[in-house]
C-alpha cells in the first residue's frame, strides 16, 4: 500500500480572493508535477482525500484528471493546516487501498514525520505541489519514503 501525499499547488493571496483559489502558475504546476508522475510513476490510488479549502479541491482535481484516474475523490475533516494528525492516522490505518492525500503545511509535514517514525517533529517541507511517496513495507513495521518531487526538481 501507497500513500502519496501532495501539498496544494500555489493560491492566490487571501487579498485578492478570501476562497484562495490556485493562482494560474499554481495550476500549470499542478498539472506539471501530475503530469511527470504520469510518465514517470505507477502511481494508482483506491481513493483522493483532499481537505475542505477550495485550493485543496482544486488540486486534486487536477491530479485526478491529468493521471486519468477513476477514483472516489473524499472531502476529508482532519487535513485542515493544523489540524492534528491522529485523525487522519486512525483512517490511514483502517484502510486497505492507497490513498492520495492533498492538504497543507504544516499538517503533512507532521503527518509525514510521524508516519516514518519521527515524531511530531516536522522534517519535510513540501513545496507548492509536492508530492510524497510513502509504502507500507511489512518487514520493517511501518511506513518508508520511497521519493519525493516538486515542480522546482522537475523545471531544475
């Protein structure tokens, strides 16, 4: 089991829209990063989490249709920036399918951190659009970073 977790792509500043939609560069990321996992990833989800912020919504919108994926996607309580994990880990432990989970900093890098065993202490920064790729692997008893990727690696 896989779980993919993607910070939202760029917003637009609270000033110019309160709702914080993604900004257009937010949007070509979004589709820049999808589309190199598309090409260079077996990614497949059972499911798509995303958190209650339309920048959230959005971006896995665009994952969603640039992988061309047919999955539920789930407007999920628990992913809000911070919120505390144990929600979240409660669900991911009770699930039996691999989930991609778009939400915020802090939140994911806590998330993240305590799903490799290290804490709360938060030890990722996820750019806008990042995606990290974690695996349950049996042998080891928990969760393991299998890459992480961002619009900055993929432009260079």
């Amino acid at each position: 089991m896989h779980i993919y977790l993607i910070r939202h792509a760029e917003a637009l500043p609270h000033q110019k829209d309160e709702q914080r939609p993604l900004s257009l560069r937010g949007k070509e990321e979004a589709k820049l990063v999808s589309n190199f996992l598309k090409k260079q990833s077996p990614a497949i989800v059972g499911e798509v989490w995303y958190s209650a912020k339309l920048r959230a919504k959005q971006t896995a919108e665009i994952f969603v249709k640039e992988l061309a994926w047919n999955v539920p996607t789930k407007e999920m309580t628990g992913l809000e920036p911070d919120d505390d994990i144990a929600e979240i880990v409660d669900r991911l432990n009770k699930a039996n399918t691999s989930i991609m989970i778009v939400g915020h900093m802090p939140f994911l890098g806590h998330l993240a951190s305590h799903l490799v065993g290290r804490g709360s202490s938060n030890m990722f920064n996820f750019e806008p659009s990042a995606v990290l790729s974690l695996s349950h692997v049996l042998d080891r008893g928990g969760w393991v970073v299998q890459w992480m990727i961002g619009p900055s690696v993929i432009e260079g």
